[in-house]
C-alpha cells in the first residue's frame, strides 16, 4: 500500500545497456516493456505491488535500492515527514478542542518551530507513547463529534495514527555498497503522453468535454479543424506535480520530467500530432471511460435542455417560460435546466413546446437579435422529438480565422476599404524603386498595419454607404467624425480628435480585441457598420445610392488620387540634398556622442535617416534597403530610412527588435529628441504581469528568436515546482503595456488630483513640415490607448461616511447574509458599469468580509451547506480562493476604535495632505475620517479582488490600488499619514528592497510605510502585541532609526469580538518619522514586565495606563501566551478617550506644509 500511494500513476523510460526501457505504474502494480511503451508491447512484465515490495525488500537487502547516504537518513526522513502530517492534521484542530497531551507539543508556536518539536517527542520511544494516546483519544472525540473536534479534515487522527504505529516499531537495518548509484531515467514514454488524454490512466474525475471532444472526434471533421478544436479546447493552461510539467499553449503541448531548472527529458506537440494521438486513443477504445460513453443519452438531453432555457432569453417577457423562473439574475440556470430535463421524455411536453416556440418564432423578425439561435433551437428540438439529434451529427465548426494578408485583399471585394488598401499599396510602390539605386522611402518594408493619413480622408470622403465605418489602424479600430460622435454614445467611449491633413477630426477607439465585442453590441442596437475590407451589411441597410458625380469605376478613382499623390512626392535631387546635409551630419555626430548605446535617426527635412553601422542594424528590422554615399565629414557611407511622418511606426519596429534608439527631430534649425527607447523599458526583466488570472515574472527576452521566457509567480516564495513557460514578444508586450498603462493610470489620476498644485508649464510642440502636412507630437500628451482607458462618468462621485457604530456586529449568518446582499449589489454595479448611490453604499459597507465565518468554505459543515453552496455560486473561481484564504487575517476593525485613533491624530493637528491606508479593506478609516481632515487625499491598497472593487465604489474619490501592499510603487516621502489595521501573522512578503530584513508581515507594513511617509510624518497602525513584545528586539531596533514612538495602547482581546469575531490582542502603536537616525536608541525597543511578572514591552511596564485592561498569561494555542484580559467596568470607548491624551504631541517643526504631487 505504501509504494502504491507513492508512485501513483506515472511512468519512466530508462536506457540500459543500449535499449530503451518503458515502466509504467498504476494502482494493479508495475508494468516493464522494452521500448517506449508498456501498453502496445508484446512482451511486458507485470508486477503486482505485493511483488514490487518483495523486490525493493530484496534490494534492499542486497545494499542495491538506493545510495548509503539516503539510508542512512531514512529513518529520520519518514520520522520527519510524520512530524509534518501530525502538524498539519492539529493545526486544523477547532480552537477551543484540547488534548492535555498532544497540547504539550503545539506549545512552541509555529513552523519549522512546532514541526521541530513534534519530531523530538516522535523521536523519545517515552514520549512518543505518549503521543499515541494523546492520538488514540482524538480519534474518539473525532468519532464522537467531527465539528467540535476537526476545523478542517484534510488529515484525521486516524491517518496519523497509522503513520505514527510504524515509529514503534523497532527499525531494520540494511546494508549499503559505497559504490551503488541507481539507474536514472533518461526519456518521456508514449504511456506519459498518452495519460495526458488517456481515460485509462486518468483519475476517475468525470467531465462532459471528454465527450464533446469524442464526438467532435467522431462526427468526421478535418485533422486541422480536430487541431484547431483541441487548440480551443485546452486554451493557455499548465501544472506541475511529482516532478512533472506540463503546458499548454497556442503552439502545442510541452511536457517535461525531472527537476524544473534541469528536467532529465522534454518533448513538445504541436497540436497536429496531439489531435493524431486523441484519434488513436479513441480508435483504441482508450480516450473516453465506460461511464462517460453511457452517460451521453443523458448529456444530449441537457444539451437541449440548456437550448431550450437560452431560446425564451431571447423571447418577449410576457411569453409563459417551460420553467421557473429564478428569483435573481445572478441565480444559476441549474435548476431551470434540470427542470426541463425532466420533463423531455413527456411527449405532451415536447409537442406544447415545439407549438409555442413555433409562435414565438413567427413573431420574430429575422434580423433580430437571437432569432438564428432561436431557429436552430427549435430544429434541434424537432429532431430530438423524432429520434435524430445527436452530438454525433456534424456541426459546423468555426474558428477565428487566420488573419488575411492585408497586402492581399479578395480582389472582388471592391468596397470603400479596399479602395484604401489599393491605394495604400500603389502609394507604397511609387515609392520604391527596387533597383534604382534610391532610397526606399516605406520604413516598414511592406504594406503597413498603420494606416497613413492620407488612407483614411479616402476612405471617408469616398464613402456612399450609410453604415459605420470602422477603421484598423493598428491594434486599434478607430471611428471619425459623425461616426465618432455615434460611437461615443453609443459604445460609452471617450470622445477624442486625431489631427489629419491639418485638420481636428473627431475620434473614439477601442483594442482590436474587443472588436467582436463592440460589433456586437452595434448589432443589438441596430447599427451597420463597414470593417475594413468587409461590407458587413445589418438590417435596414440602404442600397448605395448612385449620383452623376459617383465614379463608375472605383479603379479609375484610385489612380487619379495616385497621381496626385505622387506629384508631390520629393525630386531625387531634393532626396540626394537632404542625405548629404552637413548641418545633419554634424548634429548626427554629436548626437551619437550622447547616444553612444543607441541607434539615432536624424531628420532632414522630410526625411528620417540613419547612417552607418546604424543603417546596417535598423535596415533588417525596417525592411529598408541600404544605399552607400559620400556623406560629408565621414566619407563612403552607409545611409537608410524614410519619411519623418513614419517616425512612429519605425519606432514600434525596432522596439520589436529589442533595438535602443533615440529619434531626433528639427525645427528652424533647431534639434530636439522626438522619442527614445531602451529594450529594457520594451519587456522589462523582473516586471510582474498577468495573464489569465496568473502571475507571471518576465525572466530573460531573446530578441534574435522573438522569445520571452516567464516565470511563475506563484512559486518565487520557494514553495512547489517553479514553472517557466515560452512566448513570443509580442504577446507579452500585450501584458506589459497592460500592466505600464495600469502603472500610468495610476500617475494620471494622482495627476489629476494635484492639477491645480502643478504650475502652467506648456510643452513645446516639435513640427516636421513635408510637402504641406505638418506632424505635432507633444511627450506628454498622452496616446490614444492611455486616452482610452480613462472612463468618464457624469454621475457625482460620493465617499461613503460610516455612522452607526454596530456596523459589522452580528451572528456569523447574519454576517454572512450582509456579505452575500453586498456582492450580489457590487455585481449588479459592475453589469451595469456605474458608480453605487448612497443606498447602495449602505449595503455596501456592511460586507466585513470573511474572517471568522470559515465554516461557509467547508463542504463537510451540514449547518452551513446551503451558505457554502450560495458562496461558490455567486463567486468566480479566483473570487472564491482569495475570499477563502482571507478567513484567518481579514478582520473587521471596530468604528469605536477608529474614532479614537483619529482623535489622537487630530490631537496632533496634522494639516490635511496625503493619507495612505496600505491593508485598507472596505476602507473603514475612510470611511470615519473626521471633518478635520476632510480636504486630504486619500490612497488606498488591498489584496483582495472582492474587498478592493467594494472600497472603490464606498470611496468613489479615493485612489484606490488593487494589490498586494508589496507590488504598490508609491514614492517614499510622499504620505503625510500612513493609518489602518494591517495584517498579522506567523508568515512574510515577498518584496525585494526588504526581503534582507527578515520581516513577519505586519513588521514588514511597518518599515514600508515609514519609507512612504515624509519626515514628520505620523504612521498610526494596529497590530499584533508581537510587534513590541516579541522576544527578539531586533525589528524594532530598526524601526527606531526611522521613527520616534508617540505612543502606544494595549487593546484588550475581545475589541474586535463583536465586529471581526476574532479574540486577539493587539496594539495601537503612533509612530513619527524622523529625519536623522537617533543617536542613542530609545527603551522601548526592549522589554519589561508588568507588575504581576507578565512580560510586555518597556513602553506598557513604564505606562501601564496605556494597557485596556489587565496582561496576563493564560493557556493558547501553542501554549502559555499572555493576553490582555478586558476591563468590564468602563466601556472601552471611555478608557480610550483617557488613553489618547497621553499620546505624545509630534515634533511641529517636522510638520509644516503637508506633501504636495511635485514634492512627492
């Protein structure tokens, strides 16, 4: 049992004596085949586990299973790893179950501590008898009461137990030869690869989208259509597990075993040969299981099922639904769908539906949203009704297509964004002159995805369509004039204007992809619209209308404006002049001089030209090509480039290239740099992103292969299989500039906060007139894509004021139903993209999250299964595991406390300014900010997705950061307060600038918020007591070279009992940043004792007034621990009041002016 628990199901390939050799384990035992595999082998050998064991006993024996080193240790690895479950397993304990005996060991507090003491009892023969009874009597609670036993039932008693037995016994010993190494593997067999798909060597997890890929297998569609469904299928995923990894991805699978860094063998798929071996596993019977090939009758019902529920979405509201209608809108459609279902096999039922869907669809134009959907419905249904439907029927599958050469449109497509594309491609060719001898004037060697500006005024003024018309230029569709104005309002964009041909045009965009979203939603509206070379005709479309001025022959329109455009093109002789400008030159020497990493482009007159060793490098990545010359000052030389206007455009070339560049522009002979660039700003090492739902460190970039390699964030604490995955650059350039924009965003809005603060200072525009255009770029203006991420809302925007101090106070369900009416509102907002009213930030402020109301996660809590259901419903699948890994540190802080941490800080009269609350919550601090204060501005951070999205819409002019406090990159000195209830625990942060300093997370919000502060600044946090009373004085010796202790007050345990649910002690510590290290440190960062002999910190012994109660040591949760037990007498609110005053006053010279955006 123990070797079959340990090898699971996987596989090896050795080579051995110059043969291959394929294993395979399963739960029947172990399979051995020479070859790459064990499945097709005519000649294997199949051991069952009873003589696997027998074997490694006989290795064993023979000093030939495993090297000395490793036996040696044996013993104490397994007595370790029983340590680790026993941990594990009473660490889930309910808090208030104790075992006099098993106590004994949790008393050293937390990991590798407690897991270092439970192997000293495990390794005394005394005291691990001891540890067996403790066990055994657990086990009998746990079989008398689960819940009032068992928190979390991961590991039980039991399970230890039997672990813990083996520990009697008295240990055998083997022998070991000094010169014995192991065979290794060496390759990844067929077996490995085929478990991936394989039914047969899967876990018995049952999923429907093995049979919709089975029947897309089966209904006879093409080996690329099969690829492509599978490409679809499996999306951009990974995992990693005993030593394996796979990824999938656009390019295929990749699967490797061994270490993650080193894997001893590796191969990759491409999804050709993968769609090859699904084929072959169902031509073996090996694909789909038994139960899954039974269960498709039933799966075929709830396909039409879910047709039927999704055809009355589109039909009018007053038309009688075949089911119940569900109470809200955020309800699952499980129950209608079951429902349905029922009743399929009722022929009645089918015959009055198949009537009623017939009437609806009479009733119901054909141009009108959902009735091609409603029509395939009801034929499904009639064939369902007659004994034909089934998944194995060929459906018509459609993929996104593969992008068409733009350079290359339908030659029948003669439509107006055709036109464009024509014209765009003569343009080009009267430009170049292939073997002339002149210079290419196309920076980008080819048709280009940015359209010029003379494309579009032809595109618009020649357009005698009525439809939209949406322009690529790009990854951008761009809307102009009337157009724009429509798009404005009826996407809900910003409207903008874009200078052409001299002229402000205006203008809304979007990403290219959230095209077929937008085109979707014109559709619903009733718009039509013309997407670059496709006339996409909706309804109501107006034939074109035919003047005598309309040109019968579209060509005859595109050379006429050819024509025109090529007469103003330069003269060759006007070309040579500018190439060999010595004003240019000049400028280009010393410009490299500066540059001397990067690449410089000069302009001359209309052009953009690069010479030398420079030509050579940007020649390639522009498509260019290279003329030599006699240039002034340096003789035969290289020289390339292109028209000015292009700048930008050549630009995101190089940047593709991973080139430094700097581009200089010129004005009334005037120099000036017109943009810059460093690869290392394109895809930033070590720069953080995202991308679905994962987080992602950029590790390397090959520019000479296009190739970025990403680690994975999850692991760089050092827990589990760090994964690495490949992409090309631009795709992760995509999630760069997401995540700089993200970046921007935030500048922006604390920008516009402090706008009236900057003083006036216009940019100079830099022109470069040609031929009559002029082209304006001003650096700080920002682009379409930043303009674009801006959303304007006309609404007011409102900051939530909390004024009932019972907020939060409850029983847990009644917590819990707050919860759920809190993020059913947030949801609606969202649908809706609006801001919350006042009544719906009443609702709103009532979420406390989740801490103390774990049962709602437990699946086995009978009491609590309806909640747990609600909750996994209503919360995505991120949702749902951070709302569950808050449960043990997201606590609610009480409104009585926060009023009194603002009175001592207005005691102090603070002038408003910058206030940061970095572990914020729903924001309750700003939530009771005082009148006093009303005028700062407010920044706020919090993890958690859910939490974060509430406080923006409570605290609507707030600026509010969705993050972990450790990935904010807030200015130091900026904050004028730093105030919260930050988070506390046994556990650290990864943050680079303070990872030497070996902080426990709620030390570590400590440290960085005092750098964030300026000096004189106040930071007045709550904390855990360990703060000031841990043992070790070490952080605080740091923490007093950069702040002067105001004061502190000892809350007593339950403070947040009412509110959070939570017994804690905790601390309100006021700290003023200083401006110079103190020369001698100051008492409290060493500890004294109280009166009683409870050991606190030098500070409480000297101010036991500061204490809210009485310190004394009572039994916990590993151990004898003390707690500030509550004065009942005096409401803590009085005591608090008394408390404050003794806070003391802050060094005034510090605090003048408080920090403005510049100074920031």
């Amino acid at each position: 049992e123990y070797l079959k628990n340990q090898y699971h199901r996987g596989g090896k390939g050795f080579d051995i004596d110059s043969e291959k050799y394929s294993i395979w384990f399963d739960e029947k035992g172990v399979q051995i085949a020479r070859g790459r595999e064990t499945y097709n082998a005519r000649n294997k050998i199949t051991l069952s586990w009873e003589q696997t064991a027998q074997r490694v006993r006989n290795l064993l024996e023979k000093g030939e299973f495993t090297t000395p080193d490793k036996l040696a240790a044996s013993k104490e690895v397994y007595q370790k790893y029983v340590a680790d479950y026993f941990c594990y397993m009473y660490r889930d304990k309910e808090d208030n179950y104790h075992n006099t005996k098993l106590d004994e060991i949790e008393k050293t507090g937390s990991f590798p501590d407690y897991s270092q003491n439970a192997l000293h009892f495990l390794q005394d023969k005394e005291k691990l008898s001891f540890v067996m009874q403790g066990l055994y009597e657990m086990e009998q609670d746990f079989i008398k009461d689960k819940d009032a036993t068992m928190r979390l039932t991961f590991h039980t008693p039991t399970e230890i137990i039997g672990m813990a037995k083996d520990l009697q016994n008295e240990p055998v010993i083997f022998p070991s030869k000094e010169d014995f190494q192991p065979i290794a593997p060496t390759f990844v067999t067929e077996d490995e690869l085929n478990a991936i798909y394989a039914t047969k060597y899967r876990k018995g997890n049952f999923q429907t989208s093995r049979i919709d890929t089975y029947a897309f297998f089966k209904q006879g569609h093409t080996a690329k259509e099969k690829a492509d469904y599978l490409k679809n299928s499996f999306g951009w995923s990974g995992s990693g597990y005993q030593n394996t990894s796979i990824n999938f991805s656009a390019k295929g699978v990749d699967y490797s075993r061994g270490g993650m860094m080193k894997p001893y063998a590796r191969v990759i798929e491409n999804w050709g040969q993968v769609a090859k071996r699904v084929d072959k596993l169902i031509a073996e019977n090996r694909y789909i299981s038994k139960e899954e090939l039974d269960y498709i009758p039933t799966y075929e019902k709830q396909i039409i099922a879910r047709k039927i529920y999704s055809f009355y979405s589109y039909a009018p509201s007053d038309v009688e639904r075949p089911f119940t209608l569900n109470e809200d809108r955020f309800s699952s459609n499980e129950k209608p769908v079951e429902e349905i279902m029922e009743q399929l096999d009722d022929s009645e039922f089918v015959d009055n539906l198949l009537g009623q869907m017939e009437y609806v669809l009479s009733n119901t134009l054909s141009d009108e949203r959902g009735f091609d959907t409603m029509q395939k419905t009801y034929n499904d249904l009639k064939d369902f009704q007659n004994g034909d439907y089934s998944i194995f029927n060929k459906q018509e599958y459609t993929i996104k297509p593969e992008e068409m050469d733009e350079d290359e449109p339908p030659e029948d497509t003669d439509d107006i964004g055709n036109i464009a594309k024509k014209l765009e491609r003569k343009r080009k060719s009267a430009h170049k002159e292939d073997n002339s001898g002149q210079l290419t004037l196309d920076l980008v060697g080819g048709y280009s995805s940015e359209k010029t500006k003379e494309d579009i005024p032809v595109a618009m003024e020649q357009k005698a369509y009525t439809p939209l018309t949406l322009h690529q230029v790009g990854d951008f569709y761009e809307l102009y004039g009337s157009d724009a104005n429509i798009g404005a309002k009826e996407l809900d964009l910003m409207l903008l204007y874009k200078t052409i041909n001299g002229e402000k045009v205006d203008m809304v965009g979007f990403p290219k992809h959230s095209l077929e979203h937008y085109k979707s939603v014109l559709r619903v509206k009733g718009f039509d619209f013309i997407e670059d070379n496709e006339l996409v005709l909706a309804k109501n479309t107006p034939a074109p209308v035919l003047t005598e001025d309309t040109p019968s022959d579209f060509d005859e329109v595109v050379e006429n404006v050819v024509v025109e455009e090529v007469g103003k093109q330069l003269a060759n002789e006007k070309m040579e002049e500018l190439l060999a400008d010595e004003n240019t030159i000049k400028e280009y020497l010393s410009q490299k001089a500066d540059h001397p990493y990067q690449i410089v482009g000069i302009q001359s007159g209309s052009l953009l030209l690069f010479y030398g060793d420079d030509a050579e490098v940007v020649a390639p990545a522009l498509g260019c090509k290279v003329i030599e010359r006699e240039i002034p000052f340096v003789g035969n030389t290289k020289v390339t480039g292109g028209y000015v206007d292009d700048f930008r455009t050549a630009a995101e070339k190089l940047k593709e290239k991973g080139i430094n560049f700097c581009f200089v522009g010129e004005e009334n002979g005037e120099y000036s740099t017109i943009t810059e660039h460093f690869a290392k700003d394109y895809i930033p090492i070590g720069m953080e992103i995202t991308i679905e739902g994962r987080d992602f460190v950029i590790d390397s970039v090959n520019y000479d292969f296009g190739n970025v390699s990403l680690r994975d964030a999850s692991f760089q604490n050092g827990t589990g299989i760090p994964i690495f995955r490949s992409e090309k650059v631009d795709f992760v350039r995509y999630f760069v500039e997401q995540k700089q924009a993200e970046m921007q965003e935030q500048n922006l809005s604390i920008a516009e906060e402090h706008k009236e603060e900057i003083p006036a200072n216009p940019q100079t525009n830099i022109n470069f007139d040609f031929d009559g255009g002029s082209l304006e770029d001003t650096p700080l203006t920002m682009t379409v894509k930043e303009q674009l991420k801006i959303i304007e809302d006309t609404s007011p925007k409102l900051n939530f004021k909390i004024t009932n101090d019972d907020l939060g106070v409850g029983t847990a369900k009644e917590k819990f139903a707050r919860n759920i009416e809190a993020i059913k509102t947030l949801k609606s907002l969202e649908t809706e993209s609006r801001r919350a009213t006042a009544e719906e930030q009443e609702i709103l402020s009532r979420y406390i999250g989740w801490g103390g109301l774990s049962e709602a996660f437990d699946d086995s809590k009978d009491n609590w299964h309806s909640e747990y259901t609600q909750l996994k419903d209503l919360l995505t699948a991120d949702e749902y595991s951070m709302a569950r890994a808050s449960t043990l540190n997201a606590h609610y802080t009480s409104p009585t406390v926060i009023r009194a941490m603002y009175k001592a800080l207005g005691n102090m009269d603070i002038p408003n300014g910058n206030i940061l609350e970095p572990a914020m919550g729903t924001g309750n601090f700003f939530g009771m900010l005082p009148q006093s204060m009303a005028n700062s501005k407010l920044y706020g951070v919090e993890l958690d997705s859910l939490t974060g999205r509430i406080a923006k819409q409570l605290y609507q002019k707030a600026n509010i950061q969705i993050k972990g406090f450790e990935k904010t990159d807030y200015s130091n000195d900026f904050f004028d307060v730093a105030v919260g209830n930050v988070p506390f625990g046994n556990y650290k942060l990864n943050d680079k600038k303070y990872d030497k300093q070996n902080l426990l997370i709620h030390d570590y919000f400590f440290s960085k918020s005092l750098d964030k502060v300026r000096s004189g600044g106040i930071v007045a946090f709550i904390t855990s007591k360990g703060t000031l009373d841990k043992e070790s004085s070490e952080v605080r010796k740091q923490l007093a070279q950069k702040a002067d202790l105001l004061g502190a007050i000892r809350l007593p345990n339950n403070a947040f009992k009412a509110n959070a649910g939570t017994e804690v002690t905790s601390d309100i510590i006021f700290f003023q940043k200083r401006d110079h290290a103190p020369e001698r440190l100051p008492d409290w960062v060493e500890l004294g004792e109280t009166a009683e002999g409870v050991k606190v910190n030098k500070y409480f012994e000297d101010n036991p007034q500061m204490i809210m109660g009485e310190m004394q040591m009572v039994t916990g949760q590993f151990g004898m621990e003390s707690t500030c037990v509550p004065n009942n007498e005096t409401p803590l609110s009085e005591q608090l009041d008394r408390a404050i005053t003794n806070i003391l006053a802050p060094d005034m010279t510090l605090l003048k002016e408080p920090v403005t955006i510049a100074e920031g």
